[in-house]
C-alpha cells in the first residue's frame, strides 16, 4: 500500500469503532486487504484465538454490532466466522528457513464520544466516527493500518524466516491478549514486538523498549440484599448500597505494600430503583493494579477479602466475576538495542528513547510472556505521535505522518531481529 493507501484504511477503520468482541467490521476490513496479499496463511476468528474468554457481550449487544458491521458493508462471509464474537486475526507470511519473528497491534475502540468541534481533524476532514458515543480515543486504528502496513514492507524485501502479524481485539477491556498468547500461534516465535502510538512521546520520537506495565486484574461485584419501604420499614430490608458503598471505601483503605506500588479503582457502581425503596441489588465494576504480578496477586486478594466482608456485614450475598487482567512484563535489551540501531538510521525519527515507564497496564503482556516464556524475545515500542487532547478523550487524534514512520522502523527492526537470530 501506498502511504496514501494506508491513510485511507486508518481513516475507514477511524470510522468504524467497535467495543471488545465487537470488531466485526474492523476484522472484516482488516480480511478485505489480507487477502489481497500473498500470505501462507490468514486465520480468522475462533481460528486465531484459544477457547477460554472473559468479557464477551450478551447475544443483543453482539447482534446490534453485527448489524452495524452488515450495514457498514461488511462481508457476510468474513461475518460468519467472527460468530459469537470471535473476532481478529494473524495473518502468516512464510519467506524461507529463517527464524519466526511477529507484531502485535490492537483494533478495538473506546466507549467514548467524538468531538465535533471544527478543529477536531476527523471532524473537518469528514472521518469522525458513524458509531456514535463510540471512538478510536487511542489509536488502534493506527496500529491495525500499521499492522498492514508492515507486512507489505516485509513482503517486499529480502526478508528470511516467517513472519506472524496478531491483530488482536479487546485491549481496553483487557480481555483479547491472553486467548490470543494461548491459541498456539505464538509458540514458534522467536521475537515479538508490540506497538502503541503516542503516550505523550511527540512525531518523530522512537521509544525502543516501554517497561513499567503495572499488573490489572478487573473485577464486577454484585451485591444482593432485600427490598423494604425506606420510610415505614427501614430495619426490614438488606441494604445492597450500603454493602457497596462499605466495599467502596474499604477498597480504597487496603494497605500498601513494601515492595512496590499498588492501584485500587472503583469506576462504576449501578443499582437501586427508587429513593423510598431500600435497595436490594448494586453492582460495581473496579480494577487493581501492581508493579508486579505478585503485588496485583496481593491486592487482588485484599479486594475479595474486603468485597466479602462488606457484605456479610449488611446481610447481603455478594457474586465476584473476574474481568480482564494482565501480567507486568518487561522489554528484552536484545531487541530494544536491534530497535533503538534501526530508528536511528530511518528517515522521519528525530529522537531515539532507549526506553520509558509505561505506567499503565496493557494485555501485549500475555504475547510477551508467551514468547519469552518459550526462549524467544519481545519489546513494547512506542511510535510517537503529536496528539491533541490526551489518550481516551473526546479529542484523541493522530499524526498520520507517524503511521509511515512506525511501518518503516517495525518493518526493519523485524528483518533484522530475524537476520540476527538466523
């Protein structure tokens, strides 16, 4: 693809944002230009990813999407293999004996509304997004072109080996990483490079190897009480707000922990029916985060303690269902040195980062581990990019100068890995 060719397909998939497990459009979209090319192999759906998942919307919600992907003009072919919402890809280029080398990019969007101010660049340009109330506010439908993007430079050179690209779903619910890391098609990869725009890191700036992923285990909490009239019966009922409320600011009250930093957040609590009925079912939604695994595990361990006892404390039952997690990995030094030789030497990098605290959580994590864990390496490379308005914002946009930049320094830095692990 040209580098025109690539802006229009991040502007169609800009268009098109769907929620984890949802991405039928952009995985049809995505299937539309992989077949274009001349792969080995192209598997979609249920075929590149392992059974077990978390998180997967109920029947409606994933008929609506479907239905919006139809109405986009989806194919009814490419549809019928994302069924339940079995969704991405990995796309599988064999180019000689050499070793096994992949990228991985995301392809979901936010839950965000899309500003419609004048200098909001989709908005002017006419690619804001159709799925109102729904965004890309962090650039995975950079990442998604990117992915392609990459596998045409790699296919147009003299590369030697196999290359795997993973166009993976559910990044921001945290849940498409780990049934992506255990479908089997990682276990011959020798190196793994992952990719984020952005984080703050201006066009031009290359950042070899992010560390500093804090370990995220999500959590829905639903606590069941007993109704009764607020007013005439107060003492009758089995308050399931004052259980959450009670889990809430317990949660926030876990102690820390020596060996390094811990988050707690609450960030959504629904229930009640009325302001003179004493609520019988509240459920919240929260998350907690390490430094480590060990310490994520620690907190983790903490919050059920303390969701629990809050509601045996006001007579309630609580149900505890897992969301997404994800472990802390780290960049290896091999190809963080193999990514930091090669931004360098391309045209377009201004300034080189050897490596950067991430400071969040990102489930690339699981692909990371899985490669590593099998004796290969794997690095978290940031692409800047000058983004008005912070990721996950109404504003969020990127420089698509940056789009032909992280093509050109992915796209080497693969061909090298594999030439130097050859």
């Amino acid at each position: 693809m040209t580098d025109a060719d690539l802006v229009e397909l991040r502007r169609d998939l800009h268009r098109h944002p769907e929620p984890a497990w949802c991405e039928f459009y952009t995985t049809a979209r995505l299937v539309d230009e992989l077949e274009k090319r001349d792969l080995d192999a192209l598997y979609v759906g249920s075929e590149a990813l392992a059974d077990d998942r978390v998180g997967v919307p109920d029947d409606g919600e994933l008929s609506d999407w479907l239905d919006r992907a139809r109405d986009a003009g989806a194919r009814e072919d490419v549809l019928a293999r994302l069924d339940g919402g079995h969704t991405g890809a990995v796309a599988v280029a064999e180019r000689g004996d050499g070793p096994t080398v992949a990228l991985r990019v995301d392809i979901d969007g936010l839950p965000i509304t899309e500003s419609t101010e004048a200098d909001h660049a989709p908005a002017a340009a006419g690619f804001r997004s159709e799925n109102e109330g729904y965004m890309h506010a962090c650039g995975h439908d950079a990442h998604a072109t990117i992915g392609v993007g990459v596998l045409d430079a790699i296919l147009d050179s003299d590369f030697d080996g196999t290359l795997k690209v993973f166009f993976q779903p559910g990044e921001e619910k945290i849940v498409g990483g780990e049934p992506m890391a255990t479908s089997g098609h990682l276990d011959d990869v020798d190196a793994l490079l992952a990719v984020h725009v952005g984080l703050d890191h201006p066009t031009g700036q290359i950042v070899a190897g992010i560390d500093g992923f804090l370990a995220v285990s999500q959590f829905e909490a639903t606590f069941s009480g007993s109704p009764s009239h607020a007013g005439a019966r107060p003492e009758a009922g089995e308050n399931a707000m004052q259980a959450a409320a009670t889990a809430i600011g317990n949660l926030y009250g876990i102690p820390r922990h020596a060996d390094g930093a811990t988050r707690v957040n609450v960030g959504v609590i629904e229930g009640g029916t009325a302001t003179n009925i004493v609520p019988e079912r509240v459920r919240i939604e929260g998350e907690v985060r390490g430094e480590t695994t060990e310490l994520m595990e620690y907190i983790d361990e903490k919050a059920r303690r303390v969701l629990r006892s809050a509601a045996e404390m006001h007579g309630c039952e609580v149900e505890i269902e897992r969301a997404g997690t994800a472990p802390s990995a780290e960049s290896d030094d091999d190809l963080r040195e193999i990514v930091a030789d090669v931004a360098r030497d391309t045209s377009g990098v201004t300034s080189v980062l050897d490596t950067d605290h991430l400071g969040g959580s990102e489930d690339a994590t699981y692909l990371m581990q899985r490669v590593q864990e099998g004796g290969g390496s794997a690095a978290y490379v940031g692409v800047g990019t000058d983004h008005p308005g912070g990721h996950h914002t109404s504003t969020f946009d990127v420089d698509e100068a940056s789009i032909d930049v992280a093509v050109d320094v992915l796209s080497r830095s693969l061909i090298e890995c594999a030439r130097r692990r050859d």
